[in-house]
C-alpha cells in the first residue's frame, strides 16, 4: 500500500459519519467489498479482511456503535514480509446484521451488487459508500500519466453499483474488468480531487492539488527551457487555486474564523505572488513556511467541513468550477 493510499484511508477512518443511513451505507460497502457473507452449516456469518488497520478499527466500531454488537477483530500475518491482515468478524449475529444492512434479501439471498437502500439512498448515503469501498479495496496513485483512484469490486455487478454512485455524485468514472478483476477507477485530475472531497478527505485533497501542481510545473520546466505565456500562467496556477480556496473559505466561514488562521489567509490574498516563506515573514509573529502552509490547510478543512453540513459548495468545488468553465 502506497504512502498516499495510507494517508488517505487514516484520514478517512477518523470522519465522522453525518446519518444512521450513511454509517449503514458504509458497514454494507465494507462487508462487501472486503469479504462478505460465509455460510458454514447453516449458520451465516459476516466477515471483512482488510490491509489497514484503522479501517478495521472503524468498520468495528460502526457496527458496535449502530447495532449494539461487538465484532471479533483479529489480526493475521501472511509471507516472509510479515504483512498483516485484519480481519472483522460477526459470528453468532450475522445472519441478522447481514438483513439489516442489506447484504442478504427478503427471501434470505445474498445480494450480488450493492444493496438497494444503498443504491437508491442519498448522495450522503453514495459517499458513504464510496468511502467504505475505498477503505475496503481502494488505492490512490500519485498525479501523473498513470493518476487515478481507483477500487477493486468484489463482481461485475458490484462495479456497476460503485459506479452509479460516482455518477449520482458528479464525478466521471470508468467501469472495467483489468488484470482479472473488475474495477471502477477515476482518472481526472478534478474528479479525483472531488471524490475525495466527497468521502471526507478534506486534508488529502489539499496534498493531492499541491502534488498534482508541482507535478504539472516540473513537467513544464523539464520539456522547455523557455517559458511562454501558457506555461507562465499554469506555474502560477497553485498561488491562484489558493487564493480562490482562501476567498471561498472566508464567505462560508464568516466571523467563525480563528484569529491566527484569518491573519494567514488575508495575506496569502493580499500578496498572491508571495511564496510561503515570504508570507510566513510577514506575520507576526514571524512563522516558517509549514506553519503558514498548516494554517492554509487548517482554514479550508474547517471551510469545507462546514460547506458540507450545510450542503453549500466547498472551496474545492469552487476551484473545480473554475476550472471547467475555463475549459
């Protein structure tokens, strides 16, 4: 697992799930994507096996908080490598939790997508379940050629009901079988950003535009020795998206901005053209660039968490609208 997908997953197992629905939605998505129903003598059982650890400390702890029951947790080794597993486990109640959730139909079979209250829930409910897909199976490569993020199904039609969520939120996917497996994954560089902005991963957006800017200028910088007016303009692109980010997060967030978090960002808006070390001499009293960069990145979070409670745009999707309307 990549350094990037385990910032992401940490991040998201800390959200916090906004309805009941939604944390069902979630339980469901886990269970399918990582495991799902075993049935041994009659008796059926739910279980998931995941590669990290907070995302099995958080499918236990939604069950245990949603259902009143306590999952078995173990932890396996595989390979000379010592890589471990985590497996979650629900024994004696899983024949009951499984119609809860949905993974097991009205005439005790088991469902081979999604389940329709999750397929048919709110948009709430579809990133939800995008995030317990993604921290069941999922995997985010760097910006670059090869960027996307990407999760592997469990079936053919469990990538069609991924996929019908991704598009019920906005987000352009692509349905495919690869490598033996199918999979849903997303490309654009926009879509990947609002995906994760939709699952709740307000932290690993900020770093997926900053890499995916730097990877854009040095890209620039290697294929040309002189820059025209083209290549000026997207260099400069990562001062204007955090000018735009900061604009945005002082209308949602009014006067709730915190005092050392509103000096940062009225002058990131006053000197656009400042690096952060500049900036950060600017303020008093005098910070380092990773202070002024943490307290950018604090104000957005705290903009984006409130847009999304209040169902307003964030200040990534004000970026991204930007964007395409220059396209």
């Amino acid at each position: 697992m990549s350094a990037l997908t385990t910032s992401v997953k940490d991040e998201l197992a800390s959200v916090e799930a906004s309805m009941a629905t939604a944390a069902v939605a979630e339980i469901a998505t886990m269970f399918r994507f990582a495991g799902g129903i075993h049935i041994n003598s009659g008796r059926v059982a739910l279980q998931a096996e995941l590669g990290h650890a907070g995302s099995a400390r958080r499918l236990r702890e939604l069950v245990s908080r949603t259902y009143r029951v306590e999952p078995e947790l173990h932890t396996m080794s595989s390979g000379a490598r010592g890589i471990h597993h985590y497996v979650v486990r629900i024994g004696r109640e899983g024949e009951r939790i499984a119609r809860r959730i949905g993974l097991i139909d009205t005439y005790g079979r088991p469902v081979r997508g999604l389940p329709p209250t999750v397929v048919g829930g709110s948009k709430a409910d579809a990133a939800a379940a995008w995030r317990g897909a993604f921290l069941a199976r999922g995997a985010l490569l760097e910006p670059g050629r090869n960027a996307s993020l990407e999760v592997i199904c469990p079936g053919l039609e469990a990538s069609y009901a991924l996929g019908g969520l991704a598009r019920r939120l906005n987000v352009p996917y692509r349905a495919r079988e690869s490598r033996g497996a199918y999979r849903v994954d997303i490309r654009e560089g926009d879509g990947i950003a609002a995906m994760l902005n939709r699952m709740g991963a307000n932290d690993a957006v900020l770093r997926w535009e900053e890499l995916r800017t730097e990877r854009e200028v040095t890209g620039t910088a290697n294929r040309l020795a002189n820059f025209d007016d083209a290549n000026m303009r997207r260099s400069a692109d990562a001062a204007v998206v955090a000018v735009i980010r900061v604009k945005r997060a002082f209308e949602i967030l009014g006067d709730d901005v915190p005092e050392n978090l509103r000096e940062a960002g009225e002058f990131r808006m006053k000197y656009p053209d400042d690096s952060l070390n500049l900036l950060g001499e600017r303020l008093n009293p005098v910070a380092t660039k990773d202070a002024v960069a943490g307290r950018l990145r604090r104000l957005n979070t705290m903009a984006d968490k409130r847009a999304a409670e209040l169902g307003i745009p964030s200040t990534i999707d004000v970026v991204n609208d930007l964007r395409r309307g220059r396209n």
